[in-house]
C-alpha cells in the first residue's frame, strides 16, 4: 500500500486535487519529504502499513501547516500585523510521535539478566559507613587526652 490521496482524505478532513486543499503536484512533494524523514525516525522493522500511515501523519501536518491551522498565529492591529510562532503541535503531529515512540519501544525479553549485561544499571550494594574512628569510652575522654 502507497499513502494515495484517500488515505489522506481518511484520516483527516483535507482533500487532494484541483479544488482541494492541496493539488496532487503537492502531495507528490511532500510524500518526498515526510518519506526522508520517515526514512531517518523509523525502527527497522516497521510495516510497509504502520510505514504508510505515519508518513500520512505527517503530510496531514504539512497541509495543517500550509492552511496556517498550527506552527504560526498571526495577529492585526490596526494598521500593524505580525506573525509569531505558537510552539503548539498539531494532533497529527503528536499522534505521529505517540506512534512511532510505540514502534520502537524494545520488548522486555524473558529469562534470567546476567548483573553485567549491558543496558542494566549497575550499583554497588549499600554498605554501611565503616570510617576508622577512634571510639569515646564511657569518660568521655579520647585517648591519650587525660588532662
């Protein structure tokens, strides 16, 4: 399966053509572009499906994106406008997140760790503090102290 312009109308209110929100030639330059990065974030062995579906994740926050609806929120007063960036994500960008995070979560394997296997966390037992001190007597005098 190939991220076509029906998953994208399936998977968020936007459309692909001539009267949609953005035309095929578009969708064509930013499958190239979600594709490079899906290229770069996925784990290994992802589906040719889960694959498919995050890449479409992300072409539906490029069109967020391009509509102005996350990333920038402009302002006018007056004569004056501005535009500043929201720092807010769009759901179609967290749901990619929250997707891929659940991709590549290693699954804890069964059986018995070896204590120096690597990826486990190493920490001498708790000792108790055995500093050399000299020990008070019941006269509350140290030794050699007799004055």
């Amino acid at each position: 399966m190939a991220v076509t312009s029906d998953l994208i109308s399936s998977i968020s209110p936007y459309t692909v053509g001539t009267t949609g929100d953005i035309t095929s030639a578009q969708l064509t330059t930013l499958l190239a572009i979600a594709e490079k990065k899906i290229g770069r974030e996925k784990p290994s062995d992802l589906s040719s499906d889960a694959e498919d579906y995050l890449t479409a994740l992300i072409v539906c926050d490029f069109i967020e994106r391009k509509l102005g609806k996350s990333g920038l929120a402009s302002e006018s007063i007056g004569d004056y406008s501005y535009s500043r960036a929201t720092g807010e994500k769009s759901s179609y960008l967290l749901e990619y997140e929250s997707e891929l995070e659940q991709y590549s979560i290693e699954q804890p394997s069964t059986g018995i760790r070896r204590a120096d296997a690597p990826g486990k966390a190493t920490m001498d037992p708790f000792k108790l503090d055995q500093i050399d001190q000299e020990i008070i007597e019941d006269d509350d005098t140290l030794e050699g102290d007799e004055t």
